[in-house]
C-alpha cells in the first residue's frame, strides 16, 4: 500500500514541519511494509507570503546580525524537509497528486480546513478532486473559519473522506455542519512521535545556564516582557527565544533545525508562549508556562487545547510577579497525562484503522462516487 501525507509540508514554521514529521514516523510505525511519503503539495501565494515574512526586519527589536541569521533559517528547513520527509515530487493540483498512485491519502494535521484564509485554501484539502481508495482526516484544525457559513463547494468536498477525525471542536463543527457527523477528537501528530533528544555543541553553549524560554508572543507589551526578563534575571535565570531574538534576550538563539527548537522547550525551566505549538511542546515536556497569545486563530486553537486537556487557563497576568509565577504556578501533569495516554492509544487505534482500510471507520458508507 502507498500511504500519503497531505498537510502544510512547505510551510516555514517549527510546529509546522514537526507535526508533518511526526505523522509520517508513526504511519510508518503503524504500517512498517507500506510505503509512506508527504505529497509535496505547493500552494504558491502560500509559500510566498510564508517565505517573505522573513525579509521583515522589526525595529528595535532586531539587530542586522540577528536579521542575517533569521534569513539563514530559510535554508535550515529546506534542508530539514529534505532530510527528515520522504518527499514526493512537487504537485500543485488533484490530478497531479492523484497521478502519484496513492493508496491512501491522510489530510492533516494543522489548519488545513481553514477555508477562510485565501493563501492556503484549497478543496483538495477537503478530498476535492482526490481518486485515492481510502482518504482519512487525521486532526485538521479550522484556524480563524467559523462553521456557520460553510461553502457549498466545501461541503460537497468533504463528502469524499472515508473517515473523519478533529484535532478540536471547530473541526468537528465543521464536520456536524457539513456533513452531519461529529467526528472523534485525536491528537496533534507531535504527541504520536517523541522528539529525538539533541546534545550537540549548539545547544549545550545555549543552554549552560538554567534559562526562561519566550516562543512568539506576539503584541505583548514591551514593558511586560521587560518586566518579565528582568524578573527572570533577579532569579537567576538567563533568557531565550525558540528560534527567535530579541535584544532583551541572553543569547541570540536562532539557526535553529526543528529538533533544535523542541530541545529548547524541553530544557527550559519555564515557557512563554503565544502558539498552539509552544503550549503543545510546553504540554509534551512538562513544562509550566503562560500565554501571551493576540492572534485570533491561536486563541482559539490554543483555549480548545487547554480546555480539552483540563488544564484551563494559561492567560498571561501583566501584573504578576515573576518570581510568584515560577515558584507557585504549577501544573498537574499527572492529571493532565491520564488523558494524554488515553488520546494517543485512541488516535493510534483510529489511524490504524482508518489507514487500513477498517469498515468502521466513520465516514465509510458515505464514500463520494466518481
């Protein structure tokens, strides 16, 4: 069987590249005599508004060194996609990627139901045009797309998926909506698939000092964030960012591969974050951290999250004391995991069935003909 992927495989990001990699090491664990492979699917405006994102430089924040090194980084995840990913040719649309001769096509994970962002929307994303026997969804996250006003073409689309799971409640939302099924909740790939722990000379030099770690809070106040690094120096601490700088920080922690960047999260004493993907790896090492998150689509991915792990709020108090949050802000992981090992056997047990083929997988009666 020739099992493919289809998610965000070209997308600049860390969280990005590691829920790709992430679900293809465990369809390969789950399927060890099949062929598994990421359909290289290129969305051009996606990958020029991802790419050009990098040619910004922030005043005040930046140093041309540090910019130099962030542009450095366009070459670190080509290279990590190249070497991690078993790539499939580039294809742009559903003829191309069905001529690949696919099994299987799993859709997923990250925002690739998000029909309302005009960059990365594409019905193929929704099994639009797709021949392959099976087509599965596997923890498609909505972003910013309310479900009320689904269109037409979306709907019809959707009818084509042999089984549908959610990473949260928008997405089966989307799926009552559409189709008149609630979908089961998986998890996000990264819990499916450890990270491999890194020891190399960069991250030691990095991490000598016990450190605070910030990851894309974007819009906090620059007061806050002062108040907050000065905090962190008073205890001891010295600070980074996950493959981002600033000058307020220690080091100038960037050129960083995806494995690099979740050895960060898993040395840190304590995470700031603004990204479904920080408080993920936050999640995933046990890390106790706040959020500090202004982008609507990671608020709401983010709350879902924290929701549905029983860990609540997370929101950042501008007023509090640094030194109060870290000594007193604790997490219960031993309450959260109880469920964390529940939903990866499930996710397990549903791709396992769903990917091979099982008459049970939801959706499998409702197969679009032709």
């Amino acid at each position: 069987m020739k099992i493919g992927i289809l998610t965000h495989q070209s997308v600049n990001n860390f969280g990005a590249f590691l829920q790709c990699w992430a679900l293809q090491e465990k369809i390969k664990a789950l399927f060890p005599d099949d062929e598994v492979c990421v359909i290289n699917f290129i969305i051009p405006k996606q990958n020029l508004f991802n790419t050009g994102g990098f040619f910004r430089f922030y005043i005040g924040t930046e140093t041309p060194k540090s910019w130099i090194h962030k542009l450095s980084q366009l070459g670190i995840f080509k290279k990590t996609r190249k070497e991690h990913l078993n790539l499939t040719k580039r294809v742009y649309n559903a003829e191309q990627i069905n001529s690949l001769g696919l099994d299987c096509i799993v859709v997923g994970s990250d925002e690739v139901w998000n029909f309302l962002d005009n960059k990365t929307f594409s019905l193929v994303k929704f099994s639009g045009g797709l021949n392959a026997k099976r087509i599965v969804a596997y923890a498609p996250s909505v972003g910013k797309s309310t479900t009320d006003n689904i269109p037409d073409e979306v709907r019809a689309a959707m009818k084509g998926f042999t089984a549908l799971s959610a990473r949260d409640k928008g997405a089966q939302e989307l799926c009552k909506n559409a189709l008149g099924k609630t979908p089961e909740l998986v998890c996000d790939p990264t819990f499916l698939t450890p990270t491999p722990k890194i020891d190399n000379e960069k991250i030691k030099k990095l991490t000598e000092k016990p450190y605070v770690l910030f990851y894309y809070c974007n819009g906090i106040p620059h007061e806050l964030k002062k108040r907050i690094i000065e905090g962190a120096h008073k205890k001891g601490y010295a600070v980074l960012g996950a493959g981002e700088y600033d000058k307020m920080y220690s080091q100038m922690s960037i050129k960083l591969d995806s494995f690099e960047w979740a050895e960060l999260f898993r040395r840190a004493e304590y995470v700031y974050t603004g990204t479904f993907h920080g408080v993920v790896f936050s999640i995933l090492n046990r890390k106790d951290f706040r959020v500090y998150a202004s982008i609507e689509s990671r608020v709401k991915k983010i709350n879902a999250l924290l929701g549905q792990f029983g860990i609540g709020s997370r929101d950042l108090d501008p007023n509090a004391d640094f030194a109060a949050i870290i000594n007193n802000d604790k997490i219960d992981y031993d309450k959260v995991y109880e469920y964390v090992e529940k939903l990866r056997k499930s996710s397990s047990d549903y791709l396992l069935r769903s990917v091979g083929g099982d008459a049970k997988a939801e959706g499998a009666n409702d197969r679009k003909q032709g």
